[in-house]
C-alpha cells in the first residue's frame, strides 16, 4: 500500500499497521482529519448540506397561505381592525378545530382508559365501562402509558377485523391490520417497502391520482421515489378512466419502475365517490401492469350524494374471485375523518392482502422499530369499529350524535355546490362524499399575466387575496395539482352551517368585486 488510507467507523479510526498507521499519524499532526475537519468551523446542517429530498417536498395544506392566516388571526387577536371579525379556516380536514363537538361514548371510553379510577364512577355508562375493561385487559399492567404489541393493542386488531367482515362480507384476518400514528404513517410504510432502485438504476414509480393529496408528493420527494401522475375527469364528476392510467403509465415508463398505484376513495381534495365498475377496472389494471394498490379509504364514512355508495377495494378485489388473488392491496382507515373527526389523536389502521408471509415479517419489522402507534388513537379507533349497540345504554345517543354530524356535513355539501354554481366565474362538481370541494376558477388573463409576472400561481394569488379581504382561508389548487391552464382552490366543508354561510356570502361579494378589477 502506497497512499495514505483513513477508514472511518462509529468509534472513529480503525487501526493501521506499519508504515501507513505511521504516515497517517504524522499526517494527522499537521491536517485536518476528515470531512468535517475540513470544514472546522463551520455548521454540520445547512441548506446547502442537508438531505436534498426534504427540499423537494411541499404540503400544501399547511403552506404559506396558512402561515399568513396564523398571522392575520394574531393581528385580530391583538387589536387590528380589519373587514372581517375572524380567519375562518377551510384549508384542512380538522373537524374539531372548525367546531365539530367530540362523540360523547368515545370521549368516555378514552377518559376510562387513561384513568381507570373513573370506572368506578357511576356517571359513566356500562358499555363505555365494558369497552375500556377490554381494552385495559390487553395492555400492560392494565395501562394506556404501557408500549403495545407493534402492531396494536390485539383485542382492538381483532375488533377491527370484525367490523371489515361485517363491513365487506368476507373474512379479514387479524393479523393482517396493524395500527399506525394516523393512516398516514401506514401509507409511508408501505411506500418505504416498494422503494427500490430498478437494474438500472430507476427510482419506483407510484401512479398518483391528480388533483391529489400532498401526503403522497411530499412522501415520494422524500423518498426519492417518482410520481406519475394520472388525472382525474372533472368534466365527469372527478372519476377515472383506464385509457387514462395507461396513457400516464406508459409516458413513465422510460423514466422509472412502477410498482404501485394510489385511489384515494372517496376522493381528496375532489370529493368523488368511485363506483364499483370504476374499483374494478382499477383492479384489472393493476393485474395487468402488476402494481401494488394503495386504496386511501379514510373518509368511507363520509358519502352524501343520492345514489352513491362507499365500495370498499377488498370487497370488490374478493368479489373478483381467484384470478385475482395475485393482485396485492394494503388499505387505509383513520379516526380523524368519517363523524368522528379525532384528527389529533392519530389514530389509524392498515390491512394488508396477498403479502407473502416473508414480506409481511419485514413489514412487522418495520412497524416494530416503532415501537408501537400512540396507544389513545387506538382506543379511539375500538369505538368506531365496535359502537354501542342496540341493547347498549349508549346506543342513542351516540347514534344521534354520529347522525347530526353526517347530517350536516351533508347539508353543507349542498350549500357549497349551490353557492359556487351561482357565482359567475366559478364551477364546482357536487360533493359525493369526503369533507372537501375543488372549484374551478376562470381567471382573467389579465390577473394570470400579473401573477406569473411575480411568480406565482394564479389560484394561490387568488386565495393570498382571499384570504386578506375575507378571512377565508383556502388552498390553491396548484399545490394538489391541475390540468395545466386550470385554476382551482380546495375547500373543506368543516366550519359550522351559521358561519358557513356567512363566509359564503363575504366569498361571493368579494369574487365578484375580484372580477371586475381584472377584466
């Protein structure tokens, strides 16, 4: 060996023998020692060193509109005279901070569970006392602050696996559902196991619906993987067509690997519920292209529109028979959205099919290296797949509770939709399920040129003066994704019916006085 070789471990440098641990040592007298040595002084992290990945990731739903509306509420918490009294936040699904009251039975259950001394309480009902005994029983030393099985607390896995059969008709197994902090942390464990490099070096390819959820852009930038997005037919309720995926998947495939494709059912940000003939030309697609399906399922609780039926991919994937039993799902269920929204509990489920045992044990490795999700979301999660019953004490109330909510979810669904209808200039699908809407604008050139001349999307230039004047605070549909030459904003349906159609009101006046200005 001629040069000077330095190998580096945990525990720093490993011993040389000879002339070359010599050399290096006098070597090392009068130089800096490695990279970061050679940057002495200097910050390890910065911009220009950190993990470019993370750059590349943008999350709409909390982007700088958002930022601008904390600003503005403080302002209006610190005195600032402005045309409106308060931000009304429509840029996210969060039900409770938008005014939607907890579900009593839940809030019971979970009260039980973190502290057990209440179960001695006689204010609190025996079904909710019954539901937190089962849950308390598995957990260790009968505590929510014990770590779980990796994959959940098993009693709540089995109670999930029941209200799939029920749900579906078809057995589910147990061991197949695991929990995660939200459906979101299931979803990026999934992507991490179908991410790889092809033989030639190409990133995974994952079909994307478009307009889509950012969770799905932010996670593939993250993990360096490629999306290929696929569009959705507005002019045809937002649903899908199988000339489309292959038009999308074909103009990727030079670019990277598919491995996968994404439906978010009902949809988000669009608000669509698929058919069964669309699920089931999915389902042919992906067999033919031999792709991993990702069903995104969280809002199956939300469907408002006649004639509109929530169908879940594992039915219909077992409704097709054994010919397709090559065909590989993971599905996806959370606590933050249907009537329940607990969003900040972070409670969610994900049920695989078709895993070779192999997978599945790499799978609960991963989940393992999590420990285990946040014990509170599951709890959360036993009250929606195992609710009162019938016989139960709490069944009315927790019925009533569950159908108000629905109720005006629904209603809103329609105030919207009727609102954006009448309004010249904007169009807007109906809402068939889920808690958002996705409107089209048509903008004046005038007001795109000017937009563009300060580099900005036209919707998000909209929705910053959307914000200012109204108080409304939405989402430019350039961060979920648009026909290019479109403009759209996403809209949740979440704040109260009263102040709802308030805000409807200052939109419309301030669209039109928007207008004008532009023409």
């Amino acid at each position: 060996m001629t040069n000077t070789v330095e190998m580096w471990s945990v525990r720093g440098v490993f011993s040389l023998t000879g002339r070359v641990r010599h050399a290096a040592q006098q070597s090392n007298l009068s130089r800096p020692r490695g990279i970061n040595a050679q940057r002495r002084g200097a910050k390890v992290l910065t911009l220009d060193t950190m993990n470019p990945n993370v750059k590349k990731m943008e999350y709409a739903v909390r982007g700088p509109i958002v930022q601008r509306a904390v600003q503005i509420q403080d302002e209006l918490n610190s005195g600032t005279k402005k045309p409106f009294e308060e931000v009304v936040r429509a840029n996210i699904g969060d039900c409770h901070a938008t005014g939607q009251q907890p579900l009593t039975f839940i809030r019971q259950v979970l009260a039980l569970c973190t502290y057990p001394e209440l179960l001695k309480d006689d204010k609190f009902p025996a079904d909710a006392k019954d539901r937190a005994e089962r849950i308390l029983d598995d957990c260790g030393g009968r505590s929510m602050g014990a770590y779980t099985e990796s994959g959940g607390i098993r009693v709540i896995r089995q109670d999930v696996a029941e209200y799939i059969r029920q749900r579906d008709g078809f057995e589910s197994n147990w061991e197949s559902i695991s929990f995660s902090t939200g459906a979101s942390e299931s979803i990026k464990s999934i992507l991490e196991l179908l991410n790889t490099t092809g033989p030639n070096g190409e990133q995974t390819g994952v079909m994307v619906p478009i307009p889509q959820y950012p969770l799905y852009s932010a996670t593939l930038a993250e993990y360096n993987m490629f999306q290929i997005g696929y569009f959705l037919d507005e002019d045809n309720h937002w649903s899908l067509t199988n000339k489309e995926l292959q038009r999308s998947l074909e103009a990727a495939k030079s670019q990277c690997l598919p491995k996968a494709i994404v439906v978010i059912n009902p949809g988000n940000p669009t608000g669509q519920v698929l058919s069964k003939a669309n699920i089931q030309d999915i389902i042919k697609f992906a067999k033919k292209e031999g792709l991993f399906i990702l069903a995104d399922e969280v809002y199956q609780q939300n469907v408002y529109a006649e004639g509109c039926e929530f169908h879940s991919f594992k039915k219909v994937l077992c409704e097709m028979g054994k010919d397709y039993s090559d065909v590989q799902l993971a599905s996806f269920m959370s606590t933050s959205k249907g009537f329940m929204g607990e969003c900040g509990l972070r409670g969610g489920y994900c049920e695989v099919m078709h895993i070779d045992d192999e997978v599945m044990l790499m799978f609960n490795k991963l989940n393992s290296a999590k420990l285990c999700s946040n014990t509170h979301g599951q709890a959360a999660m036993e009250c929606v797949v195992n609710p009162p019953k019938p016989s139960e004490p709490s069944y009315e109330l927790f019925t009533q509770e569950k159908n108000d909510v629905l109720k005006s979810l629904r209603a809103k669904a329609s105030i919207v939709k009727e609102t954006f209808d009448s309004i010249d200039g904007v169009s807007c699908n109906a809402i068939q399920g889920s808690m958002y809407c996705f409107p089209q604008l048509d903008l004046p050139q005038k007001l795109v040129d000017h937009a563009k001349s300060k580099n900005m999307h036209p919707d998000a230039f909209y929705c910053f003066e959307l914000l200012e004047n109204t108080g409304l605070c939405v989402v430019p549909g350039s961060g979920f994704g648009q026909v290019d030459g479109t403009h759209h904003f996403r809209c949740t349906i979440l704040p109260q019916e009263e102040q709802f159609r308030s805000v409807m009101k200052r939109f419309e006046t301030f669209h039109n006085d928007f207008m004008k200005q532009w023409r």
